[in-house]
C-alpha cells in the first residue's frame, strides 16, 4: 500500500512540476481526504500548498486535520489569515481548536476576528482546557434533547443538527439545568415508537467523564465500556462536550509512543522533528544521566585497582555482570509496567508480583550462571573463580529483579506515573549496584586467596 | 477509581464468604459489565464462579468477555458444557469465537454439539481464519440490503436486526452477487426520505479491508479513516462480515505491548502469565544473547590483557563507553521503528533520516565527550587519555546511530518488522563492536607512548 502512495506522490509531484492545475484536481478529485494527506506529507511544503488550493474548501480543511501537527503548522504558516479563517470555519470544534493552537499568537488574534462570534466562542471555550485532558479531546458539537420531549422531537433535532455535526451517534438527555440524566442511540430513534417520550425510552444511567480528567485515563474508560462516542461532563454534572472513538485511538498511539520513547530514555516530542538541536536535547538528559551513573562506576573500579591489576581477569567479566543486571531490571520493570496499564496486576497482591520475579530472576541466574560457570571453566581453568562470578550473578540478578519490579509498583501506589521506572534511573542504579556487589565479592575472594 | 475497585472487591469477598447469593446479586445488579469483569479479576476463579452464577445468562456472557483471556479461560474450564453453550448463545459471533477458541479441542466439540445449526455455522467459519487477521476480528453479524430497495425496507432490515445486533452503525448495500456496492449510516436513515432507493442514497466508493488483511494492517486502516465500523470483504468483493473499533483498541493495545516488551527483550505473552516457567522462557532467549555477545566482550576483552594489566585505568571505561554505544542505539533504534509505525517517515529519503542520525550523534559525542574529557583531566590529569577517550566516544557514537537508524529502515524496506531491531541484536553487536573500537584505539595509544 505504501509503496503505491510512493508512486502516486510521484506523478502527483510531475503535475505540480509542470504547473497542470487541472490535471492536479482531476488527480485528487476521487480520493478520500486521508489519501491525500498521505501523499501531501511525501511532498514540500510548496507543493503541499499547490495541492490544498485545488481543492474546495471542505476537502482541504478535512485533509489538514489528518496531517501531522508538524506538517499542518508548516502549511498554515504560508497560507493567509483569510484562507487560515476559512478552513477553520469548515472543521468540528475540537480539530479548529487543535489547528488554531498551533498558530502565533498574533496570527490566532487575526484568524479568530475573522470567525463568526459562536465558532470564536466554542474555541476559545475549548483552548482553555488543558490539551491532554477530557475537555482537550471533545467538541461542543452535540445532539441533545430534554428529558420531556418526544422520540419524533428528537428526530426533528436530529434532523437539523445533520450539517453541523458527523456522525452524532447518540442523543443525550439533559434536565431542565442541562444534567445529563440518559442518552438514546440513533438506532433507537429508528426502531421506537415516534410518540414515546425520551424519558421513557432513554438509557441510563450514562457512562460519562469529567471534563478535566486526564486523557489516558479517558481512553481506559472508552476501552473498557467499548463505547464509541462518550459525553462529557462539567463538574455539576452537566453537558459540555462529546468525546469521538477517532480521538481516543489517537490517544492511545500517543501514549504508547511516550512509553517506549521512554524505555529508549527519550521524549515522544522527537518523533517526526527536524531540528537536530532539539532531537539532541530531548535525548542527552537520559544520557548524561547514564554517564554520571557509569562515571561512578568508572571511580568506584578504581578503588579495586590493586585487585584488578593483579588479576586482570576479573575486569574481563563486569561488562558482562553489569549488561545483565541492567537486561533483568529493564525486562521486569517493562513487563510490570505494561501489566499496570492493561490493569492485569491484582492491587490486592503487589508482594507477590514482586515474588514472581524473584522466583523467575532465580531459574534465569541458574540457566546464565551455569552458562558463565562453563565459559569460565573451559577457558581459564578456573572453578574457583567460576563458583565467584556464579554467585555474584545471582546476586545481581536479584537485586537488580527487585528493584525492576517493586519500584514501579511503589510509583503506583504513590500515584506516580510507574511509566518513569522504565527509563534512566532505575537501568543506571542497577548497572553501578551490579558492579558494586560483584567488586566486592571479587575482592573479598582475592584476599582468601 | 481503582482504590475503590479494591474496597469494592472486598466487600463482594466478604458476601461470597458469607454465602448471601442475594446479597452477591443485589450488589451486582446495578453495575456495568466491564465493571462486574474488573472487580472479578481481583477474586479466585471459585469466587468469580459464584458471583457469575447470580448474573443472568446475558450479562454473564458480556461479563465474561470482558475478562481478560486467561481468567476467562480459567473460568470456563470449570463450568458445565452446558453453561458454556448458553454462555455462547448470548454472544456476538466474534467474542463467541475468541471464547471457543481457548477451549480444549474435546470441551469444543461437546459445547458446539449444543449449539443451534446455525451459530455453530458462523463460529466454525471464524475459527478459520487466522487470529490475528481481519477474519479473526471480525463477527459475521451485519445489516446489508440489496441495492434495489428502498429507504424504508432498509429501516425495516435495522428494526428486525436489532435483537442480534447491538449498535450496527451501517447498513451496507450488495448487488445481487452479494458485492459490497454502499453504505448507509443509521444517521441517513433517520434523514433520508422513506421512499429513496438505496442505490441513489448510499455512499460510495466505501473502504473495506480484505478478510485476510494483519490486524496491525486493519487498525492503522481505521486510524486513517476515522471510521467507527468497517465492511470485510472476501476476494471476490463479498461482504463477509464487520469489525468494529473496540475491537481495534485492543489491536493497538496488543501490538503497542509486543512493541514494549520486544524493546525490553521479552514478549507481550507473559503479560498475566502465572507460571514462572514460561516467564522465564520468554526472557531468556534475550538474555542468553546479550550474554553471548558479552561473553565475546570477554575474550576480545583477554586479548588486551597486557595493555589492560599495564594501564588498568583503561578497564575503568569500557563499562562507560559500552553502555553508551547500546544507549545511543537504542535511542535511534526505538525512535525510528516508532516513525515508521506512525508513517511519519518520508520513504523517498531513508538515507536523510540516517544523516538527521548521525548529526544528532555527532552533537551528543561532543557534548559526552567533553564531560568525559573533563572527568578524566581533573580525575587522572591526563590530558592524552582524556583525548584517547573522547575520540573513541565519538567514533562509537557514530556506528552506535548509523545502526540504530539504518538496520530498521532496512528491514522495513525488505518486509520485515523492523521493531526486531530494538531488541538484543542490535544492542549486544553495538556493545561488543564499541569495546573493539576502545581497545584497539587504546592499545594503538599505547604504542606510542
């Protein structure tokens, strides 16, 4: 599939080259807009514009709201406050809101004098909420009815809200003071009696999120009620916005992203950037936080340096000792990390995860030790030294398992993100802790030898 | 939220202790499914048997699919055939396959025998294809009219669907082949005019994903077109079934832990798993391999013996720059499988991404490399190893992101996941190519002096 986008883009660059505007919209005219946004982003900013201003306004305004922010914040530098104005008129509250965000403020000044008072309203509404919260997420938009009209009235409203709002999926209920008490489905405005009243025939009570909750707490309430669209609620209870299943996966690939760029001790903010200076600063933090912790270990080997010089050997295996207590902490810290998010750790039972991992710390020392005891052995003749890098690795191993497993458990508990344990500190703290245990042990060795 | 899952858990504990079947029913009644599922995930399988017993039939079955696989499988092992086929009867045919699919072939048959005709029918026909296709997420329940009717036999269809299936979101519209031609949405039911032909009211050209289409290839189809349900089709066109966006969460779930756990060296299947066995299973492979390739470390390490054993303060770095080349790595590892995955890549300049690598590498060398220098000048006054080792850094640096960032873009461009580049392979050979780089820098330093 990616390979025919390459292609596509291709011709689609031949006809801007040869300034073929007709030839450019006939092109573009048959496909869905996130096509299109799929080849803009192969080609220059100048070209993407070419492009946009080809297509009618709706089209174009639904194509930069699939575009990455990166992408979109370039093409909406180069397009005037008027056309900026325009495209914005076109989108649901929310993508408007996520657009204008990424403005100057002096540019989102002139584009907002240039919107109708009520688009303004809802965006200025909606700029004020945080951009990771519930309130960041939703759009006004919404189909709502009182609690005392009729299935008939709600299709009547249904009916009007059809061009400002896509795919409505449901209709909620409010009360006189706008408490949202129910909700009814398009589906069931289609197979109830016209002359039932809401109140009889709605559902509830409605699985809703408060407007300031945080957005990946958001994306667990969509994912464990497997809802698709989901209300959103002000701090009295009542109506504010709706949240749409699109955003929520959009959430999801954020989050993730922030998690493994973690566990790669950098920051989601990286991906898809060009500055070389600010993809260089988002990683040296985690980096120097290595070297200091490696730094450490550099000077506390040197406190061995009488051991180690005369028995070199012993310096042969830290690489070795270090690297595995830094694999075993980062696997368990993952895994346990992973399991908090999916909600598979029985809070009820955090000491005995930890246990778990002893326990599998435990076979796996037994397996690598058994394999270092061997190389050891046939290499260097040497049982004695074999049965010392034996234990130490089992020691290692342990401390660097507990760690790995029970400081995430601690971030939860302490309601801290555990996310934070995948990266730097823990990883450093094993590796110079492994070399710790294993220096010492080695000389305490020497010296009966 | 969780906190009062776990006081919640507890008191259902202390009622099913107590043996109050009405007390277990009258604190169930009122809550959700996914909410009855995740406290049950804090009890004994004893304990969620009981409570699964005082549900009726329907929301058992919702209950159970709810649950995560393992305590699902768990459960289901302990109820009768029987209870299994009610159970099953309840459920969409996809979550009835997931379900059927984790029982022993023997159990499977018995509970099938049970079934009526023709969802024995559907299930058999989705234990075909394979799990992690679009076959294998898909439920063969879906409302399709022929693209002759009208609007009214298309509500007609919707109203006597709507028992067997919840929330259909489409209807979608065949030819007398059964080839997939429209859609409508429900929303166009309640604002088309009753007496319209389906033909002229449906859109069209509509994205479908072919049965036998990757899950991961399926969900990023949905991210891309924001869509909340979407048709499948066989290799002639026909409409086989539809899957729907929650299920497309947990895809991005799935995938985004077998990304996680592949960068930690492990795999997303011992996410819950109890035995410590297969835990340890899955994580060895990975540590073995590090092992090896540290344990080549060693030996190249021994054969440097002299030089070290003259000038142990050598030993005192490798564990510093070594680190660093895997860091490094992985850093550009992690982050461009992440772009690709994202699409954030543009395909026509690979060999730009690798550049944009090695500049950032270059700029990150500096900056290490001074504060090596510096730790060295003042900590041993040598300004010539200081230099010795800021030169090595560098050039590490400089093979630790050509891999990083080239191997995965390579593998992408033959077809194959590149997310296996974050895992052992990469990060042991830029160990191991780092120490040969140090060492043969510091031997040749050596000499000279």
């Amino acid at each position: 599939m990616e390979q025919t986008h390459v292609e596509d883009a291709g011709r689609l660059k031949a006809l801007i080259e040869a300034g073929d505007a007709a030839g450019i919209e006939a092109f573009l005219s048959p496909l869905h807009p996130a096509d299109i946004a799929e080849m803009l982003q192969q080609l220059d900013v100048e070209e993407q514009i070419v492009c946009l201003k080809r297509l009618e306004t709706q089209r174009a305004a639904e194509v930069l709201t699939v575009l990455d922010s990166k992408s979109g914040q370039a093409l909406l530098t180069l397009l005037s406050d008027r056309e900026v104005g325009a495209l914005l008129e076109e989108l649901p509250s929310d993508d408007a809101a996520d657009l204008i965000s990424t403005l100057t403020p002096e540019k989102t000044e002139r584009v907002e004098a240039l919107l109708p008072t009520a688009d303004r309203a809802e965006i200025q509404e909606l700029l004020e909420f945080g951009a990771d919260t519930a309130g960041g997420l939703m759009q006004v938009e919404r189909v709502a009815v009182r609690d005392d009209a009729s299935i008939l009235d709600a299709i009547d409203v249904v009916r009007r809200a059809a061009d400002s709002i896509e795919n409505p999926q449901r209709v909620y209920v409010v009360d006189d003071a706008g408490k949202l008490v129910g909700e009814l489905s398009i589906f069931d405005l289609v197979v109830q009696p016209h002359g039932r009243r809401v109140r009889d025939a709605m559902h509830h009570p409605v699985v809703s999120v408060p407007v300031d909750m945080d957005q990946r707490q958001v994306a667990s309430v969509f994912s464990k009620y497997d809802e698709f669209t989901m209300p959103v609620v002000d701090g009295q209870g009542r109506l504010v916005g709706r949240i749409t299943m699109d955003d929520i996966i959009d959430v999801i690939e954020e989050e993730a992203s922030k998690d493994m760029t973690r566990i790669a001790g950098t920051t989601d903010q990286e991906l898809g950037e060009t500055s070389i200076f600010k993809v260089s600063r988002s990683r040296l933090p985690w980096l120097i936080t290595g070297f200091v912790g490696e730094g450490i270990g550099a000077v506390l080997m040197s406190r061995y340096e009488a051991s180690l010089a005369t028995f070199v050997v012993l310096a042969f295996f830290i690489p070795l000792i270090v690297g595995t207590a830094g694999n075993i902490g980062i696997q368990a810290a993952v895994v346990v990390v992973r399991e908090l998010a999916l909600g598979q750790i029985n809070l009820y039972r955090m000491g005995s995860r930890v246990l778990k991992e002893l326990q599998v710390a435990f076979l796996n020392g037994l397996v690598l030790g058994g394999i270092l005891f061997a190389l050891v052995y046939f290499w260097r003749h040497d049982a004695a030294l074999g049965v010392l890098l034996w234990g130490s690795l089992l020691l290692v191993i342990f401390v660097a398992a507990f760690m790995g497993s029970s400081i995430p458990l601690l971030l939860h508990r302490w309601k801290i993100d555990p996310a934070i344990a995948t990266g730097p500190f823990v990883t450093v703290s094993n590796d110079v802790i492994g070399m710790a245990i294993y220096l010492t042990l080695a000389t305490a060795y020497l010296r009966t030898h």
